[in-house]
C-alpha cells in the first residue's frame, strides 16, 4: 500500500479507532508486553510501546505525525505499524506475510516476566459435586466459612493484580463464586481497580432470578459456563446433581439476555469424551459462537476411571473442532500436550504449555498464590507477603522454567514450545507414554 503524503488521510481512521479498541488490549512497559484480552501476549519494541501507549491514553495520531517530522518512510513506518496492529486485533495477522510491523523471532524462555492472565477462587464452596473437580469442592457446602478472604482483602488481591502484577483481567472461579452474596461487589471493586472481569460458573443458581442482570450492572461483561454433557443424563451424572443440566441452560440463557458475552467450557472425561461432537452441536443450538475444551487434570475428586490419556485426546477432539468449524464456532483447547504426543500447533489449536507461576496468576480463596488451581501447594500469601517475594521466589521461579518437566523431555528440539506439558499429569500416571514417544522419534531418526 503506498504512503499517502497527507497525513490527515493516511490516519484519518486510527483516533476513531483507537477509541472503541483500546478497552481490549493493555501495554505493558515492564517486559515490553502487547496483551489482547484476556490472555494474548506479543512483545513489542520500545517504539511501538510509546505509540501505543499514547494511543491507548487517549493521546492523538497527529501528535505521534507531527514527532515523526517531514520524513516520508518514517511515516509510512508508523502506518505500517498502525495497520498491522488492527490486523491482529481482530485476527487476521498471519506469521510469514512479510508485514512491515512484524519480525518473527524464534520463542524464548522467558518470554514474559509477569503473568498475563488471573484468576481468584472467591470460594471452594459448590452446589455441585462434580467427579473431575480440581479441588473437590463439592465436599465444601458450608453457608460462611472462615477461611475465605473478605470483600475488602479481595479488593487488596484485586489491587496487586493490576498495579504490582499488571494484569489487565481476572476471572472470578471456584468452587461456585455465586455462592458469595457479594460477588456483584467483588465485581464492582475490580472495575473499579480498571480490571475487565470474566466470571466462571455453573450457572445454576442464575436460573429464574434476576442476578445476572446485577453482575452486568456491576461491570461483568463475560463468562465461561461449565457445560459437562450434550443433555441431562451425561452432564448430571458428571455433576452429581439431578437438574443441574436444566439449570446451567436456564442460567447461560439469564447471562446472554443481560447482555454478558458466553462461552461454554467442557472438562474431557471417559465419561464424556465420546459425546464431543454432540456438545458442539448443542452450543450451536444454543446460539453461541465461542467454546473451549480442556482435559481432565488428575487432581482434587477425579479418579483414575475418568482419566482421558495424552495420546488418546487428538481422536475425541479432532471430530469435535470440524464440527464446530463447520458450524462457524471458535472452538478453543486449553489445556498443555506434549508436542511429541499431540501437537496443537500441527492441528492448528496454538501453542500450549503449563502456565504455572508463569502466564497465570492463580489465587486461592485465602490469597495463596497457587502453580495453577488444581495445584495444591502454595507458593506464597498475596495478604501476608509481597507480590514481588513471592513471584520471584525459588519455589514460583521452578515452574516458570519449566524445571518440573520430566527427564525424557532433556534434549527435545520440541521443549521451549511445549515445555514438558501438566506436571500434575505425569506424577498421577507416569511418563510411559513419553517414553514411547521418544522411542519413535529416535526409530524414524
């Protein structure tokens, strides 16, 4: 495209469009972070960081025009720049074009020095049981109990996440957060703190009230439903609770009538597995153009029956993602496969590795700072502690470099990309599938 010398002209567009985008990605100066919301990271230089910057704050183009001076290729550079910045906002910034704002650089270890994405447990209390449950909550019905943070320590939580950890979102989960009567306050004090707030949640107690309708005019724009089943008796009998299907439907519906954006979540089980496609065709059913899947992590209530191995998972979702393609459904996996087992980048799903003390910030209900929600084992107290003790500590500085991974993964070309996967996955059921993968890679060597 050639440079037009009326400045005017050629940005004529970016204020106006700066102006409806700049609520959807957040620069950060610490480690020179572009982050799409919620959890999109792209580094850029010290000069795409000023610009975007000044954009972002309300600053106007023709005083980035008018620091630029009378040099035409400069000029042209900052438009070029500009042009391919809104090409990846909205999803159509392929590697490899030859655009003139990007440089592709191959990844490295560490690529960010603060996490990108947060989550807050508000509670482990549930009104269901589900078998696969990270933290079982379902054994955890008490009305008020007291190890739970307060409105205002979670206030506190919510301050350090924006303003120490510069995280630009956090999800509110579980347990069940509608379980707290405050959350449209929590919601609130996060708006206030210049969070976009996500909620994730079973939706049942949503159903035939008219909170969803609260939660949106306290701020909430999105939520992630756990959906477990294509009907009532797969999902129910995954929940352990009779109706809870009806009941997540009637209150995903509540969410979309206030206004909230929705995607559906499913959690790959034995118990499901078989039952993907359906799932897909039920969230079309429904309306929706967003779902994600994620596998069954060994922790918390899940037991061995329910167990979907590595190496099986590409034959039970594969048919799902061409469902949802065809159906015009974004379909998004979550979860961390080795590479040399299932590889997401090959299958087009991205890259995916263990966000431990790494990309996520995840907080317990008492303001741990846990490797991830089915992990355990705390890193440090966010209310006790300071953020930068903890985040820099020998024990969260394990997980961010990957130092959990397991010894057959020593030496694969594959490891910066996939960084040995869920550690909780090899301890519960051991690394024979890495070990036979490994063999076929030196059989066809």
């Amino acid at each position: 495209m050639p440079f037009v010398s009326d400045s005017t002209a050629s940005f004529s567009w970016v204020d106006d469009y700066f102006s409806h985008i700049g609520s959807h990605f957040d620069i950060r100066a610490a480690d020179s972070l572009l982050i799409i919301l919620p959890n999109r990271a792209v580094r850029v230089n010290q000069t795409a960081l000023t610009m975007l910057t000044h954009l972002k704050n309300g600053g106007s183009v023709d005083a980035i025009v008018e620091r630029l001076g009378d040099s035409s290729e400069r000029r042209y550079e900052a438009y070029c720049f500009l042009c391919d910045f809104r090409s990846l906002m909205s999803g159509c910034l392929g590697e490899g074009w030859k655009r003139k704002g990007v440089e592709t650089l191959p990844h490295s270890i560490p690529f960010n020095t603060l996490p990108v994405l947060s989550e807050i447990a508000v509670t482990y209390r549930c009104n269901l049981s589900c078998r696969f449950c990270y933290a079982a909550c379902g054994c955890q019905r008490a009305e008020k109990p007291s190890a739970e943070m307060s409105l205002d320590q979670v206030a506190r939580v919510l301050h350090i996440i924006r303003h120490e950890a510069g995280v630009p979102s956090v999800s509110f989960t579980g347990g069940e957060p509608l379980m707290r009567d405050d959350l449209e306050k929590l919601v609130a004090r996060a708006v206030e703190t210049d969070l976009r707030v996500n909620l994730i949640t079973n939706a049942t107690m949503l159903a035939g009230t008219d909170r969803a309708l609260r939660l949106r005019s306290a701020g909430l724009t999105s939520a992630q439903v756990s959906l477990e089943g294509p009907d009532a008796g797969v999902h129910d009998a995954l929940t352990a609770v009779p109706g809870s299907f009806d009941r997540t439907i009637s209150g995903l519906s509540a969410l979309r009538d206030a206004g909230i954006h929705v995607h559906t979540n499913t959690t790959l089980s034995a118990a499901n597995a078989a039952h993907a496609v359906d799932l897909v065709r039920l969230v079309a059913s429904l309306g929706l153009d967003r779902m994600s899947m994620n596998l069954i992590i060994p922790a918390g209530s899940a037991t061995s029956g329910l167990q979907v191995s590595y190496s099986d998972i590409w034959d039970l979702i594969a048919p799902a993602r061409e469902e949802a393609r065809r159906r015009e459904i974004n379909f998004m996996w979550y979860s961390p496969t080795p590479m040399c087992i299932m590889n997401p980048l090959a299958n087009g799903m991205g890259n995916k590795s263990c966000a431990a003390c790494d990309g996520l910030l995840s907080i317990s209900p008492v303001g741990d700072i846990l490797p991830c929600s089915s992990y355990a084992e705390p890193v440090g107290n966010l209310l006790s502690q300071p953020f930068t003790e903890i985040w820099n500590s020998t024990r969260a500085v394990f997980f961010r470099n990957k130092d959990y991974a397991p010894v057959e993964c020593s030496g694969c070309e594959d490891f910066k990309a996939c960084a040995g996967a869920c550690p909780l996955y090899w301890s519960a059921l051991g690394t024979d599938e890495l070990v036979a993968a490994r063999r076929r890679e030196h059989a066809t060597a």
